[in-house]
C-alpha cells in the first residue's frame, strides 16, 4: 500500500492571500518573426544615425573649405595691395629724388617711319 502525505495549498506556492492572484500567467515571448523585425528596426535605426553623422561631418568639411577659399583670395588681395603700395612709394620716391630733378624731361620727336 502506498503512503499518502498531505499537502496543503501553502506548499504547493498558491498562496490565498488578501490582494493576491491565484492564476498563475505564462511569460509570452516573440515570436521569430517580431525579433526579426525588431532586430532590423535596431539596425536602420542605428544606419539612420550613422548617415546623419556622416553628413554633418561633410557638411562642416564644406564650411571648412568656403572659409580657406575665403582665406585664400584675402590673401592674395592683400599680396596685390602690397605691390600697388611698393609701386606708388616708388614713384612717389622717384618724383622726390634729386637724380630725378636732374633729368630732362621726355618728348617725342617722331615716329620711325617703314
């Protein structure tokens, strides 16, 4: 004969407590198909960021080069100002010089004929 051994409710771990659930609810988990989709909506979010990155880093090279061409053709008006400067003391100079007061001044006696 076999033995029998009492087990109450308590022991077996449904408890009928005040404010407490007797059902016990299965965990549900996804399926393959919504961690499919899940795992590919994580990856275009993920490309989305990494294209935006992309374009900003672009977008500031572009800022970056207007600003060295700006640079640039500053640089080279400044060189145009420089020789217009020199040239105008220099004829300035010439004009004040005592060699210069010394010279005759030019006149065109006439063209050579062929």
């Amino acid at each position: 004969m076999r033995s029998q051994t009492y087990v109450t409710r308590r022991d077996a771990g449904i408890s009928f407590a005040r404010g407490r659930n007797t059902v016990r609810y299965t965990k549900r988990n996804l399926g393959a198909i919504s961690q499919i989709l899940v795992v590919s909506m994580i990856t275009l979010v993920f490309g989305l960021i990494y294209v935006a990155e992309g374009t900003k880093a672009t977008s500031f090279d572009y800022e970056i080069s207007a600003v060295e061409a700006e640079i640039d053709d500053m640089t080279a008006r400044r060189d145009d100002l420089a020789v217009e400067k020199a040239r105008l003391t220099s004829v300035a100079a010439a004009k004040n010089s005592t060699v210069a007061a010394a010279m005759e001044d030019s006149t065109v006696t006439g063209y050579a004929a062929n």
